[in-house]
C-alpha cells in the first residue's frame, strides 16, 4: 500500500505492531517462566508445594492477558472492517483462516491430552497400586521384625549364659557371644549407664553410644527389647549439606539375671547390636518412600490434576495467539504486497500514474511490486510522451488550423461519401454559404453547390480511376464558373480554380480552391484595354482620311450634278461625315479607358465631392430627380478625386440611362460609414451607393458587367462600368452591382463601392 502522503496511518501501523510485539514478547517470556516454573515443580514435590499459589496466579495471569491481547487483536479486525478500510477483509479472511488451522489442531490435542492427563492421574492412585505399596510396606516391616526377634531370643540366651560371670572376665564372655551372634558390637551396661565391658567397633571409643533410656525400661520391665534403627528417611535440609546416610542395624538390650546380685546390687544389660544386609535396608527405604510419596500426592492429586489441566489449558492459549498473532503478521506479510498492488491498480484505474511504492522482499510478490511499479512508471512516461506529442500534435493541428483560417483560398475534406469533413473559414468566405453548419453532410446539400458538388465529384471520379493506372496523376484541377447566391444577389457570379487530391492513409479527400474572379476580371480590362489601344491606334488614322476624302468630293461636284443627285450626294456626304465622327468618339472612349492613368491617393471627403458633383444635375433631365443621403459621420477616403468624379457622373449616367421613359425616376446617392467591431472608431470603410428605379440588369449582364462593351442600350459602348471597375480596382474599393427585388420583383439596380478610410 502506498504510504505517501499518510503519516497518520504509517504512525497508527507503527503503534500497533509495536504493541503487537511488546505484547507477544511479554506473554512469550511469562509463558517460558511458567512452564520452567512447572517442569522444576512436577520433577520436585517440595518446590511445587511451594510455588503452587504461585503458579495457579501466574497460570490465571497469562491467561487474562492472553484474551485480553486477543479480544484487543480482534477489535481491531473488526473495527477495520466496519470503517470499510482498505485489504480489512483479506486481513480478516487471513487472520481467521490461521486462527482455525491453530485452533482445530489446538482443540483436539487439548481434548486427548486432557484425557490423558485425567486418567494418568488417576491411574497413578490405583487401589491395586496402592495395596502393592502396602503389601511391600508390610513385607518389609515383617522381615525386620522376625530379624528383631531372633536377635532377642538370642541375645537373652546370652544374657543366661553370662549371668554368672564376674565383670572382670565379661569382656572374654562377651568376646564369645559376638562370634556365636555374627554381632557387630557387644556391651555389657550397668543399670545406671556405665559401660562394664564391650567388643566390637564400641571398644575403639572412650564413650559408646548408650541405649536410649526408654530401651533400658523397655529391657527391666520385658526382659530384653529391641529397636531397628537406620530405616527412618534423613531430614531434608535445603540449605545445609546432604548427611550421609546411616548403616541399618539391629539393636537388642536384654537383663542380665545374677544369683549374686542382692537386694542393693546393680543390675546388668546386655547390648547386642547387629548390622542389616544394605540391600534390605535400602528396599525398604525405598518402599517406605513410594508409599509416602503415594500418600502424599495422593491428597494432592485434584490440586496436581487442576495444574496440569491448566497448563494444557495455557497452551491452548498460546497456541490460539499465536495462531491469531500469526495470522495478523503473516497476514500483513501476505496481503501488503496484495494490497500495495490493489491500491496501484486503482490509482492507475483513476488516471493516477505517479511513482507506486514497491516491497524490496526477495519473493515473488515483492518482485510483482517491484514489476507493477516499473510497468507504472513506464506507462508514465509513455503517457508524458503521449502527451507531448499531443501538444505538438495540437500546437502542429493548431498552427494548421492558423494557416488555414487565414489562407485566402478554400479548403474542404470530404469523405468517400462526398460529405464535409471539416472546412475553412476561406471556404465559406468564397462559396458565401455557412459551410460548418453542413459539417458531416454531402456538399450537393450546400444552397447554390449542388451542380459544383456534381462536378467535382465527377472530377474526383476521373482522378480515382486514373490514380489507379500506372503513372496516375498525383491530384487534378479544373476551374468552375459558380452561382453562389439567389438571382439578383451581388456578385453572384465567380470563378473559381479548384484542385483535388487524396488524403493519404485516408479515405477522405482534399479540394482546394480559389476565387480567381478579380483575376479574371483583370485579365479581360487589359485584355480589353490592349484592344482599344489597338483599335484606337488602327481605327483612327484612317477615319480623318475618309472624312476629308467625302468633303472634298462634295466641294468638287457641288453645282455640277442635278438637283436628285445633288440631293443624295449631300445626304452621303452628310451621312459618312457623321459616321466618322461617330467613329472617333467611340475610338476616344477606347483610348481613354486603354489609358487610364494611374490614380493618387489623398485624403477626399466623399461627401463634399458628391455635393460638388450634383450641381451639374440640378437642369438635367427635368423628368428623373437625384436624390443624395449622404452620412455625416463618414470620416475622409484614400481616393482620386477626379477619378471619383468619374465614378460618380458614370453611375449617376447609368441610372438614369436606366430609367429613360420612366416617369418619377430617381436616383439615389448614398454614403455611410461600417465601423470594424473591436477596432477604433476611425477604422472601417465608407460606402458610396447607388440606386435606381429601372428594370435592372439581365441575369446574363450581371455576371459580366464590368467587362467592356457589355451593355443594354443600344446606343451605349458598354465602357461605364468597365471605367469603374479599373478605378475601383485602383482605389483597393470592391465593386458589387445587383438587382433590387421588392416582393419578388425586380425593382431597380444597385452599384456600390466600399473604401477605404484615410488614416
């Protein structure tokens, strides 16, 4: 799991196995001492009645404390789980599985060894067990109390046998007697304790070992009375050195009968003592011993059973805490990893591609770590590569996209279904239709485009089927005459110059084109211009020549011919004169607009030079009225003044023209000022307008119009228009001519020009 950013979970985890270790290693040190304590207590009787409150409390001790680290363990676990925190199930699902693998096995070793132990108990204070002891006990004492009585019977033979014998020469009499008793010593006492004579090991000691004074009673008042000694247990002292153990023996103490003892004479005793074989005093030692030992524990068989099923009881303890102590640590151990790589997964899952944390374990999970967090750096990386050449795909896409907004021609990229792909602002600039508004729909669904649509795609069609073949061409181009508004729209009519070609790697396809009308239109005024300077060059140099020629010929036969033929003779005259002149107009109009000299651009107030023109209108035609709207705010034009005035007597020439035969004809001149939106005030272009009431233009005249000799009068050159557009073009001004239509009706013409203002 990953720990950055969490220095309160790292600080909880922290506490809580240093907890979980102070605790286990506390519990484990009193559970060593315990079972120390209890190994030494069952192996020695006296230590364990010593310590057994000891070991009941410190049993009671270790137990509480065991459940209480248990319950503790267990609190967390579920209190982890009711807070939904992250991997609590998968600890919960270990710490269980370990605490059942622990507490099965537990339960059945408890149960078989409780049994054990009880009956082992039990068995131990068997009443055949018992008998045995008793049996053994009684045996022994038997043995030693028949070898008590021969020795009495013999040694009060021997007191017989030395009653008559002086004291001076006991000690030969009793040198005997010891021989005949295979005795080890042999005394004779006075009554008052005194040794008479001894032989044996008693004879190498100033003062023997005297019978105990209720022996000496025992031997007056029966004759002879004995006592075993060296079969009682020594006395344990723990702290003094173990004594050595004392030889068993037989001591026998009998009176000694005299017939020259008096009334005041002392009587005499005869001490025999005799050695017991060492293995029966060590047999009956030990049968003495197990007997007392099966006594004694026998009383204390429920306390001994209570220790040792609480010691059982204690193990179970351990073994259940350490199987949960196990479990949460190995469980730790288990799912970290496990949930180091769930917590990544679902950062990653997020978007979260930062550094994951990685266990540097040897095994395969930490290695799996190790793996998922180089695999997430890696995808990091991928992504930060990803995401630069995105911005470099944008920036490129968007530098793209700046090169085609302000690219004067259209681009268009269709599909192979003929739809919009995606379109630039100079595509709707030239084709004057909202060309994002069809994106994703067929061209021939664009207004006024559905026989441009058709053509290029017969156009796509042909470069198709010739890509095809070998040395096919790599794109194709073709021009296309285009109406691209509603009949009577300005400028309706274009040309344009379009290329086509396959995108690459794509099914979709490229078609570029531009609007080469001003260029077109260009080309025919020089074209024409070149024209008139021809015809006013070859035309005109004979036209004085055939006039002079036909005056000359009427002066010659003028009076010679007759009154009819005088007659036609003027009237051809007349009539060839008139036509010349005629001629030489025409040829004037034709150099004047071959030689339209070049304009210079001033500051001109438009307004003021309309006014100044309208003068010499105010007679004219009496019949048609020229009405002006002239805006004040307009701000001076870059203009030619005298070739305005030109543009203004030929529009103002054409209106009325227009209107011929027409009553209450009027002609309108019009300025007004468009400001560009978010520029200064001084910025934007005037715009000269000027309307009529006539018929209009012929559809067929307003896509030529400006060109030369195209006109509807019949006595007119059609150079009007054509003078205006070339001082139009001079001027930077854009020229648009149409026809107004009121209720669907065509209601007069309109020419205006846009300028530019004077900064």
């Amino acid at each position: 799991m990953s720990l950055a950013g969490q220095p309160q979970s790292i600080k909880n985890s922290r506490a809580f196995r240093w907890t979980v270790g102070v605790g286990a290693g506390t519990v484990m040190a009193l559970s060593l001492v315990l079972l120390f304590l209890l190994t030494q207590a069952t192996g020695n009787r006296e230590l364990y009645e010593r310590n057994y409150a000891r070991l009941l409390v410190l049993n009671i001790a270790v137990a509480t404390l065991l459940l209480l680290v248990i319950g503790w363990i267990m609190l967390r676990l579920y209190l982890r789980l009711r807070q939904g925190r992250f991997g609590s199930r998968l600890l919960v699902k270990l710490a269980a599985i370990f605490a059942l693998v622990g507490l099965l096995p537990g339960l059945m070793i408890y149960g078989v060894s409780y049994q054990f132990v009880s009956r082992s108990i039990e068995s131990w204070f068997d009443v055949k067990v018992e008998g045995a002891l008793d049996a053994g006990l009684n045996l022994g004492r038997a043995t030693l109390d028949a070898m008590a009585l021969d020795l009495a019977n013999k040694t009060r033979q021997a007191a017989t046998q030395i009653s008559e014998t002086p004291d001076g020469v006991a000690a030969l009499a009793i040198e005997r007697l010891r021989d005949q008793l295979s005795a080890s010593d042999v005394v004779l006492w006075t009554a008052g304790g005194q040794v008479i004579a001894s032989v044996g090991d008693s004879r190498f000691k100033i003062n023997p070992e005297r019978p105990a004074a209720q022996l000496f009673r025992n031997a007056r008042t029966q004759r002879v009375a004995t006592l075993i000694e060296g079969l009682e247990e020594p006395a344990v002292n723990p702290s003094a050195a173990p004594a050595a153990p004392q030889p068993g023996r037989i001591q026998a103490l009998a009176l000694v009968n005299s017939a020259n003892l008096g009334l005041v004479g002392e009587a005499r005793f005869l001490q025999v003592i005799q050695s017991i074989p060492a293995t029966v005093v060590a047999n009956a030692i030990a049968v003495q011993e197990a007997n007392r030992e099966y006594q004694e524990r026998a009383l204390a068989r429920d306390g001994l059973r209570r220790m040792y099923i609480g010691t059982l009881t204690l193990s179970l303890f351990l073994a259940v805490f350490g199987a949960v102590l196990l479990a949460v640590l190995l469980g730790n151990q288990l799912a970290k990893p496990l949930l180091v790589l769930a917590d990544g997964v679902r950062q990653v899952a997020l978007g979260d591609l930062t550094p994951k944390a990685a266990l540097q374990g040897k095994d395969e999970l930490g290695g799996l770590t190790r793996s998922f967090a180089d695999m997430t750096q890696q995808l990091s990386d991928a992504r930060s590569a990803v995401h630069l050449s995105m911005s470099q795909v944008d920036a490129a896409r968007a530098n793209l996209q700046t090169i085609l907004d302000n690219l004067t021609a259209g681009v268009i990229v269709l599909d192979a279904g003929g739809r919009i792909q995606s379109s630039n602002p100079g595509a709707t600039r030239i084709l004057r239709a909202p060309m994002a508004a069809y994106h994703d729909k067929p061209l021939a669904e664009v207004p006024n485009l559905a026989l441009f649509a058709k053509d290029v795609n017969a156009q796509f069609a042909d470069f198709l089927s010739d890509t095809n073949t070998p040395h096919g061409l790599e794109q194709w181009q073709q021009s296309f005459e285009l109406n691209t508004a509603l009949p009577g729209a300005p400028d309706s009519a274009i040309t344009l110059i379009a290329r086509g070609a396959k995108m690459p790697g794509a099914e979709e396809y490229l078609l570029v084109f531009d609007d080469v009308s001003e260029m077109v239109s260009a080309q025919r005024a020089q074209a024409w211009g070149e024209v008139a300077r021809r015809l006013a060059h070859e035309i005109k140099n004979p036209l004085t020549p055939i006039q002079l020629s036909a005056e000359r010929l009427e002066m010659k036969l003028a009076g010679k011919l007759l009154e009819p033929e005088q007659a036609l003779l003027t009237k051809s005259v007349k009539t060839i004169v008139d036509q010349v002149d005629a001629m030489k107009r025409l040829v004037n109009e034709f150099r004047d607009y071959a030689r339209l000299p070049a304009a210079e651009l001033k500051p001109v107030n438009l307004n003021a030079l309309i006014s100044d023109v309208m003068q010499l209108y105010t007679s004219d035609h009496a019949d048609q009225t020229v009405r002006t709207e002239l805006d004040a705010g307009a701000p001076l034009i870059k203009g030619d003044a005298q070739q305005l005035r030109q543009i203004i007597h030929n529009l103002v020439q054409n209106a009325q023209d227009a209107q011929e035969g027409i009553n209450g004809g009027v002609v309108t001149l019009k300025t007004e000022f468009a400001r560009s939106p978010g520029s200064p005030a001084s910025s934007g272009r005037v715009r000269l307008i000027v309307r009529d009431k006539g018929s209009g233009f012929p559809e067929h005249i307003l896509k030529r119009a400006f060109e030369p000799y195209v006109t509807t009068k019949v006595k007119g050159t059609g150079l009007g228009l054509a003078v205006v557009k070339k001082i139009a073009d001079e001027h930077g001004a854009r020229v648009d001519i149409s026809n107004r239509v009121t209720d669907g009706v065509v209601s007069g013409a309109q020419v205006s020009l846009s300028f530019a203002v004077a900064t």
